[in-house]
C-alpha cells in the first residue's frame, strides 16, 4: 500500500514508484507534474536514454513521432535509437533495424485474434486463407526494440536493453523472412513507430516478393507517428487484409504523461484520422483498439471516455479491454480484477460499441 504524496490518500491502488493517485494526476496536474518528469527521468537514466526528448535549437530535427526530438551532434533522441551522427539522422533506416523476429502459429495471442483475418478467418477467401482461424499458416512477429513512449507498466520492457546493439538486420533481410506459410506480418515493441522507414519498406518488399498470395501487414502501437507515415502504413494494410492496432492507454492527456511521459494528442488525433479509412474495407477489421485496464489509473471513468470517443467515430471498431499484469515499475499495483474488467465491459458496450472483448481473462483477480 502506497501513499499519495499530494493528497496523502493511502490505497493499494496507488503505485509506489509513481507515488500519486489519479484523482491527483487528473485534478490538480499542475502540482504534481514536476514530480511524474522526474519520475520518469530517474527510470530512463537507469537506461541511459534521455530523460525528455530533446529540444535542441540547433539539432537535427527527427519527424517521425510526437516528440520530435531536436537532436545535437553525438547526441540521441528520446527513443534512444535515432541519432545525430554528422550533421545526419540516423538509427532504424533501411538497413539497420534493431529488432527480434520470430515465427507465431496462427491463431496467435494477438489483440486482433477475434476479429482479424488470421484469427477468425474474416474476409475469406480475399484476405485469409481459411474461413475460421489459419492453423498450419505463420505470422511473421517483428518486434521493434525501441519506443516513443515510457510506460511504467511496460510488460516488454526488456527491449530497453537492446535499443543500443550493434547487431542488425535489413529490410531486405526480413521481407525474406516470408515464407510459404506466412500469412501475415506484425509490427509491435517497443513501438514500431522509431523505426517505420525500415518497416515500410520491409512491408513493401515483402508484397512484392509475394504479390501472388496472401501476406497481411499488420501494426501494434502507440499511435503517435507522422501522420504522413501513418499513411503509409494504412495503405499497406488496406491492401493486404491487415489491421492497424492501437493502444489508446488513457484518455485524459494528464494520466497519459503521467503513465507513459508523454501526450496523447496525436495518438487521439491519428485514430480518427485512420477511423475515415474503415469504409474502404470494412472486412476484416482495418482499425482496432485496446486498452490495459491499469488498477486505480485507467478506471471505469477513463474506459467510458475512450470508449465514447471511438464510439463517435465508428461503432464497429472492435475494442480489446486488456487484464493488467503487474510489470516494470507498477509491478507493486494488483492484476485487473474480474468487476473492474466486468463493468468496463459493459460501460463501453453502453457507450455504443457493437464489438467488445475482456482479453486475457486468465489474469483477472478478485475485487480491490
């Protein structure tokens, strides 16, 4: 049990490393700000990776996600891959991506599993090559070790070790990765976004190398890219009967910088700009969304406002309510209990939502 450190609330759903509670983070922001970036800070010094993204007058301006980090000569970017090396930006190009990949039998543990074509055979026979799941196919998993954000509930957060090796692979190298019985590849990490020239070309070598069969591309992330890039990736996923999933963490942009260091805008702003593209291919599911039901942060109040929100938009979009498994630094937090899970259920299917799922329901504890 923790005790707020502004309000002097004591709660088992109060977070020791973080030391606030959401009332606090929500209300009285201004207060407790300086607090959450050092918080932040001191983590991310533990990983030497900067501890704001950088804004240096006379640096290298890197353009691929929210941050935009302004980065000086021999210095790095929030992410801790893009650097500035030589007056020229560099880190997760075309033929350097830092990354893990491996094959995943169809059906997989994926946010999409229930809706996507690999998962549910949705868009048979255009898209999967089954109409239920695709056993005996392979999903392509690339895991991208490096992140625009810095969530202290990370459950991958081992990536953060890797963001600085020297060991890499090409675009090339991975669209070949494809084989005969690979019938999708997905984007996740860490966050795609750092290293999306590496991945959009990788996606595009990859439909080329196979432009007689089936291969979707699929992305799990954040949100907070380029909208241009964004683009893109929504053009390969169109094409090829994939998805686009996005993690929509919180609502309110202050629990948001206090959860994971930086805001939501962009997130929030590029899922409805994505929400303009459902039409086009309605089956199987082009954009889905998730979110982790964090103990004592993303509370009902919170799914009920993002639940609103894709509501707005398109009342089909599939929506994943993910059980917490306490990890990183709210390892200290419970995991989600079977009524918050329950109740947030049904205040999303309230809001208007046709599609909506409890995940990983073997993690689910009793009530706080």
């Amino acid at each position: 049990m923790a005790e707020c450190i502004n309000c002097g609330k004591k709660s088992i759903l109060i977070s020791a490393p973080l030391r606030l509670c959401s009332d606090c983070i929500r209300n009285d922001f201004k207060n407790v700000h300086n607090h959450i970036q050092k918080v932040h800070s001191d983590i991310r010094k533990k990983f030497r990776l900067p501890a704001t993204p950088p804004i240096d007058a006379d640096g290298k301006r890197c353009n691929l996600c929210i941050n935009q980090c302004q980065i000086n000569e021999g210095e790095k970017g929030y992410c801790g891959l893009r650097k500035n090396e030589n007056g020229k930006l560099s880190g997760g190009g075309i033929k350097n991506g830092n990354l893990s990949w491996y094959y995943d039998p169809l059906p997989t543990n994926c946010v999409a599993d229930w809706v996507c074509a690999g998962g549910s055979g949705a868009g048979f026979p255009t898209y999967s090559y089954s109409e239920k799941a695709e056993y005996g196919y392979k999903n392509l998993a690339i895991f991208y070790q490096a992140c625009s954000f810095d969530c202290l509930f990370c459950q991958n957060w081992h990536f953060r070790q890797s963001i600085f090796s020297e060991k890499t692979i090409s675009a090339n190298e991975l669209s070949d990765c494809v084989d005969p019985q690979t019938s999708c590849i997905c984007y996740f990490g860490g966050d795609p976004t750092p290293q999306l020239i590496h991945a959009l070309k990788t996606s595009r070598l990859a439909l080329e190398k196979n432009k007689d069969r089936t291969v979707r591309i699929c992305w799990e992330t954040n949100g907070a890219m380029n909208q241009k890039l964004l683009r893109k990736m929504a053009e390969f996923s169109l094409k090829s009967g994939g998805c686009i999933k996005f993690d929509l963490k919180a609502f309110d942009e202050s629990l948001n910088i206090a959860l994971c260091g930086v805001t939501n805008k962009r997130t929030l702003d590029n899922f409805k700009f994505l929400s303009k593209f459902i039409e086009k291919r309605p089956d199987p599911p082009f954009l889905i969304a998730s979110t982790l039901l964090v103990p004592g942060y993303v509370d009902i109040e919170e799914v009920k406002k993002i639940a609103r929100f894709i509501a707005e938009l398109n009342r089909e979009i599939p929506y994943s309510l993910l059980a917490f498994y306490p990890c990183f630094y709210m390892s200290d937090l419970p995991t989600t209990s079977r009524k918050h899970a329950q109740e947030a259920k049904e205040l999303a299917q309230n809001a208007g939502l046709k599609r909506v799922k409890i995940g990983n329901l073997h993690l689910l504890g009793d009530d706080y």
